[in-house]
C-alpha cells in the first residue's frame, strides 16, 4: 500500500474518532486497526494527522472513545513485548502504537481530570506475561503494563537489538532473554560493541521518544520546592519492578559516551548521509537526565552486576541513581569522562573547510549529565580531578558561558555552566590543575593572552561580568566564589588577568555601586580575600598581580576612607542616577579578540525561551569548609549574626564577608570595619617606597624591570599571620533542586521540536516566552 493511500486511511480513521458522538466498544478490532494495522506513517505524519484540537474535542466530547483508543494502543505494545514482534507488520503496529500514544499523552497530563487515567486499572490489562496478574485484583495499572511493555521492547531481537540466534525456528522468548546480553553499546560494564543497525537505531529512538512523553508529566504540575513529590513514570520505570533497569541504564549511557559525531573524519559526511546514532544519542541522555532527577525513595537491594560496586547499606530506590553512584573502575570513569569531553568540545572545532564537520546541539543535556555524575558519584568527582583531563571539560563551559553571554534565552545554559564551575572549585585539586599553560586557543572574542588555564577562567568570567546581560548579576556572587576558592593555588597569573581583577575591583568599588544595593559590598570582599589569598599562599610567582594592585593603589585607599556620613552616601546615590550603567568598560584596556572568534550576540527576535526559577543566594548555595594545615576540609559553623571584626583576621574566617547583615538601617554600614584590607595595606607599605626608590635611583621606567625587581622581593615576616583558606563548596538545597527541574525540562521542551511534541499544551512547570 503506498504511503499517500496510508496517510488517506489514517486521517479517515481519525475523523471518524473525533466525530462519532457514541462510544465504541473495544471488541470492535475492525475500527480500531485502522489506527495501526494497516498504516505505515511516521511519527511527523502523526503529528500532523492529528490535530492538537481534535483530541481536545475528543478528550471532551467522547471520553470513553479517547479512554479506549489509549487502553488498544498499549494493549498492542504489550502483546508485541510478549510475542517479540517476529513479523514486519507487528514490528509496524508496534511503531504506529508508539507514535499514537506520544502524539496523545501531554493531552491526557494537560487535564487535571485525566491525570490518574494511565494509574487507573483497566480490565485484563495486567498481562504482562505473568500469570498471577490476570485476575483483575492484581491487573497492573496502564502505565504500570506502558512502561514495561516498552522496557522489553527496548531488548526485542531483530526489533531493537540483534539477535543471538540464527536459523529456521529463531524467535527468542522474550520472557527468558537475559538483556544484559544485549547492551547497545561498548563501555560501562559491556566490552562488545554491536554491530550499527540504523533501522535498530530508529526503532529505539521512537521507543525512547515515547518513553520521554510519559515521564513529562512533570511538565503539567506547577513549580514546588517539595523534593518528596515524585515522578510516578519515572519511580516506576527505574524501580526492581523493571527488570531491565541495569541493561538499558548501561545502553543509554554507553551510547551516549560512545558517540563520535564526526564519524570517519570524511568532510561533509553529515551532510551526505543522515546520522540516525545522534537522534538515538539526544533521546538517551534526554531519558538519562530526566530519571536521574529523584534520588530518593524507600531502600532496598537491586541485583549488583560485576561492574558496579557491591554496597553495604541499602540503595536508593531509583535504581538509576543507584547505579550511577556506584560505578568505580577506573576504565569506566575514563570512557564517560573522555565521551562527554569529546562530545562538549565537538561544537567549538574549527576547520579549515566551513560547516565541513557536524556540531552537535544537545551540549546543555551533556552538561545536566556531567553534573549528575559529580553529584551523585563523588569517585568520579575525585577522578575528573585527579589528572588534567578536567581541563577538556573546563576549557568547552568556558567557551558556552563567553558565547551565551549577551543571550537572554541562553541563561540557563549560563547558570548550570557557573554551577558546575562552582562544585569543581569546592575541591583543591582543581585550583591545582589551573596552572596547566593554556594552549589550546579554542576562538573566543577575548582578549589574546598568553597564560594558564587560571587566566582563561578570569578573563571569562570578567568578560561576562563586564559584557553580559542585565540578567545574569545574580550570578557575579557565583563567578567571584569560584574565584576565591582556587585562588590559594594559582601559582602565577598573566599581566591579562591581573588587570582584569583590579578592574573588577574598582568597578565593584565605586561609592555609589556599593550604597545601591544591600548585598553590593559582597563582591568587594570576594576580591579582596582572593588577593589576599595570592599574596599569603603564592606571592612568589604572582609579581603581574602585584604589580597591579601597586599600580591601582587608590583603590585601595578610597576604599579604607569609604565616607559613612548620610550626605556623602546620598551625593553618591545621585551620582549614580546620572551613570546608571554599573560596570563600564573603560579602564579594562580592551585589547585584540583571538582570530577567528565571533563577538557574543542576542538571541534572535522571535527565540523561544522557558522561564527559570531565581536560584538561592551564595550564602544558600555554598557552606564554608576551612583548610587545615594537613590539607583537610573543617566545615565552619554557620554564624547567627556576626560579631565585629577588630581586624580582616576576624573577618575572613566564620564571619560576615557574605552573610549580610545590612537590613537594619543602625548597621547598614557595618561591614565597612570588616574590610580585609590589612595584608594588602602592610603590602604597599613596603613595597610602594622600594618601587619608587628604585625607579628614581635607577631612573626606570620600563614596566619588565620592575617586575623583574618583584619578582626577587619578598614579604617573609612582614605580612600579618596567613589567615586560615577558605573555601565554599557548593551544597544541594530544595532551591537548586527546583532550579534544575525547570531548566532540564524547559531544555527538553525546546529540542523536541521535530515533532514538537509538547508544542500548544498547557505546560505549568515554566512559562514559555517569545524575545
């Protein structure tokens, strides 16, 4: 039958769903067949024979036909999980079923009435291959019997994975398959790659598609920052219930970190041939980051493969996580850490040929991955840092931030780049691995320098801060944290970097910006401990910054001679009335973009973008740890409200350099005392005088021959005692956790545009906005 006459049946046989006004009965197979039996449509026929306003009618008009036509569709899904679909036409209703229940299903979750259909149970639905469920006591509810039933799919020879058996009698029972024999993919846990079966491929990827629809109910149910408020798909889905939790856990993640997009390095052969891997790839981790969300539930013992790591206590109840926690052989952590770098890099490689190499575009979704790694996994946090490999993931978030900084509907990418950043910074080891020279020059329009990785990283973040949009100043406190906390490491920042931090300083310093806002004098303090930092733990190889701070000394000075009286504090708020701009440029000394970089732009008119929750504040994003002197981590109690420091000793260490105190008109000032200005201020003391000497005795003017001279002097004895580093590592709360719900959902709505699957449904978790 031709595909015209097919697409003609089918949209026949819709008609004739939303027009007729009596029910039909589920014994009348000829009527329902029409949907799947003898049709061959793709899941874009579907979406277009399908009107969104038709199954609203229906759903209204005719429920029971709606209620029906949802109970036959999975009824097939599960008779072909039973049977293995051994012929092409089964193979076919199984496809058309799956597009048909993906087209449906936000329809269903869009109305709070028909919310509990699918966990309703339906007469002689429970078959799912098991006796002791045919009675109807035990019937399984429909999305009970759905997600099974596409679970076993998911691992049907010749269907989505390749058969073991070959001969006459070759149909596998699908009850007694081990589906640990059929993992897709090579890497965790499974040394064989299977051969590449595109039509494998496309048959997961509908499976998958259909499985994502039924996990996006989330997407209908407003914002709240109740963590025990579960998924039901998704608890379901990766509980023991689903016996191939453990195999298509290791598929989906092999696949992804398998991936090479630019295949066998021909030169435009993404546009010679259609990649149907990717498509599987945007599924899989789409499907990972979203059953990775809930880490909670009920304990208990799921079976232990060789290569996940036996555990005494009793696992979380979403198998995934469980999984993902507890894998730990060196090798598996190499393959995922090296797929996810080479895949986040993928879309900074340049060539010489233009659009000769395929880019991927689900880089935001291998971002969530990553962070769900570290977060779950700390023995992969651990082995990211252990090596300079981390770098490979650095150097492409650096790129992403520097590139989405003027685009207001690319914020959130903007802020799970800045966590991510955040968590690797609460670790030492990666303060460390910043001093690798950065060699790579990926094009980005910054300053050309010649420096480390620690320089790269500053003059991003000063970039941003500078050039970025009005909306990312929630996440300055973020940028300037990460900052301090790899500053005790950096071993020797370039001239580039150390204007750039001065230059933060003095805008961050200003009268006026530290009198407009309550919570401005926060990012002064980040700086100025940053500095004390270098000086008191790295002052030997860091004569650039010293040379900087000696160069912008008044800013210093105005600083500790900050006016505190009403009238000065009011002269400077008209001031600012007349500049209204908060950071200029002017004095950064803008120099030459790298070759071949392209400036940041906004978003285009017309992009769509899904609004985002406000995250918490630093002092709710972070805990502080002190560092002892054998290298370990002391978490520092939090103080209720700080006492006055009688130096910047006291105020480095538990007090208030973040915990504002500044609500009460009485104190508004009070963190003006704590300043931690005295290492900085004992520094010019000494040093001022010697570099001006010499330049009068020696009559230099030459800036290379007074570094030279910083370079060989020294502060032993002369600096106040080295205060204590600290250091803030970023803490989970139901904020974030809310945060990240709404961006990863928010993420998966915009790409799921072919077909557009939640595209006009009434989606409550964010609102979708037009720029």
């Amino acid at each position: 039958m031709g595909s015209t006459d097919s697409k003609l049946n089918f949209r026949k046989a819709v008609i004739q769903l939303t027009t007729k006004t009596q029910p039909v009965e589920a014994t009348d197979d000829a009527f329902w067949d029409q949907f799947w039996a003898d049709t061959t449509t793709t899941v874009q026929d579907v979406f277009a024979l399908v009107p969104a306003a038709e199954i609203r009618a229906v759903r209204e008009e005719s429920p029971s036909n709606l209620a029906t036509l949802c109970y036959k569709a999975v009824e097939k899904l599960v008779q072909g999980a039973e049977s293995g679909c051994p012929t092409e036409r089964e193979k076919q209703v199984i496809l058309n079923c799956t597009c048909i229940l993906s087209r449906i299903l936000p329809y269903i979750f869009e109305d709070q009435d028909w919310r509990g259909f699918f966990w309703s149970t339906v007469p002689g639905a429970g078959r799912a291959g098991t006796d002791e469920l045919d009675d109807d006591e035990g019937a399984r509810p429909l999305a009970e019997s759905l997600l099974l039933a596409i679970a076993d799919l998911l691992f049907c020879p010749d269907f989505t994975v390749h058969s073991h058996r070959r001969g006459p009698d070759s149909v596998e029972n699908m009850q007694s398959i081990d589906s640990c024999e059929y993992i897709w993919e090579a890497g965790v846990g499974f040394a064989q790659s299977p051969p590449l079966n595109y039509i494998h491929d496309l048959n997961r990827t509908e499976l998958l598609r259909l499985l994502l629809t039924c996990f996006s109910e989330a997407m209908y149910l407003p914002s709240s920052t109740d963590n025990a408020v579960l998924n039901p798909w998704v608890t379901f889905f990766c509980s023991t219930e689903n016996r191939h939790a453990l195999p298509l856990f290791t598929s989906l993640l092999n696949v992804v970190c398998a991936y090479d997009p630019v295949g066998y390095g021909i030169p435009y052969n993404h546009l010679l041939f259609s990649d149907y891997r990717e498509q599987l790839v945007e599924q899989a981790v789409q499907i990972l980051i979203v059953t990775l969300e809930h880490d909670g539930g009920v304990p208990h013992r799921p079976p232990s493969p060789s290569s996940i790591e036996e555990h005494e206590s009793a696992g979380p109840e979403n198998l995934f996580v469980n999984y993902l926690s507890r894998i730990h052989r060196e090798e598996d952590f190499d393959f995922v850490l090296k797929g996810l770098a080479r895949l986040l890099t993928n879309p900074l490689t340049q060539t010489y040929l233009p659009n000769s190499t395929k880019k991927i575009q689900f880089h935001q979704e291998l971002l969530v991955l990553f962070w769900k790694l570290c977060d779950f996994n700390k023995k992969f946090l651990f082995f990211v840092l252990k090596s300079s490999d981390v770098l490979d993931i650095l150097v492409p978030i650096l790129f992403y931030l520097n590139d989405a900084r003027a685009d207001q509907s690319r914020v959130g990418l903007m802020h799970i780049g800045v966590f991510i950043l955040l968590l690797l910074s609460g670790e030492r080891n990666f303060g460390v691995r910043l001093n690798k020279p950065y060699s790579v020059h990926v094009p980005m329009d910054i300053p050309v320098f010649t420096g480390t990785h620690a320089d790269l990283l500053i003059v991003v973040f000063h970039k941003i801060i500078t050039t970025g949009h009005q909306r990312l100043q929630p996440l300055f406190d973020c940028l300037l944290t990460i900052v301090v906390n790899v500053s005790p490491y950096l071993k020797s920042l370039s001239m580039v970097a150390a204007n750039k931090l001065l230059h933060l300083l003095e805008a961050f310093s200003t009268s006026w910006f530290l009198y407009s806002v309550a919570q401005n004098h926060h990012l002064v303090f980040f700086l100025l401990e940053a500095f004390n930092n270098i000086i008191q733990y790295q002052f030997d190889g860091n004569c650039n910054l010293v040379y900087a701070i000696i160069r912008k000394r008044n800013v210093f000075h105005q600083l500790a001679n900050l006016p505190s009286d009403p009238a000065s504090i009011q002269k400077a708020l008209q001031r600012k009335r007349k500049s209204p701009d908060v950071i200029s440029r002017t004095g950064s000394q803008e120099t030459v973009s790298m070759e071949g970089s392209r400036p940041a732009v906004p978003a285009e008119p017309g992009t769509l973008k899904t609004s985002l929750v406000a995250i918490p504040g630093i002092e709710k994003l972070t805990e502080k740890s002190q560092v002892s002197e054998d290298g370990t981590m002391v978490s520092v109690p939090k103080t209720g409200r700080p006492q006055r420091a009688h130096s910047d000793q006291h105020a480095v260490v538990g007090t208030s350099d973040t915990e504002s105190n500044s609500g009460r008109d009485n104190e508004a000032l009070s963190w003006k005392c704590k300043l931690p200005l005295q290492t900085i201020m004992r520094l010019l003391q000494v040093l001022v005088p010697q570099v001006e000497k010499i330049c009068i005795d020696k009559g230099l003017t030459d800036e290379s021959e007074i570094l030279k001279f910083l370079q060989h002097g020294t502060l032993v004895g002369l600096l106040p005692v080295p205060h204590p580093i600290l250091i803030r590592k970023y803490q989970a709360n139901a904020g974030t956790a809310m945060w990240f719900r709404t961006y990863m959902w928010g993420v998966v709505y915009l790409r799921n545009v072919d077909p557009p699957i939640w595209y006009d449904t009434d989606v409550r978790l964010f609102e979708i906005q037009k720029m």
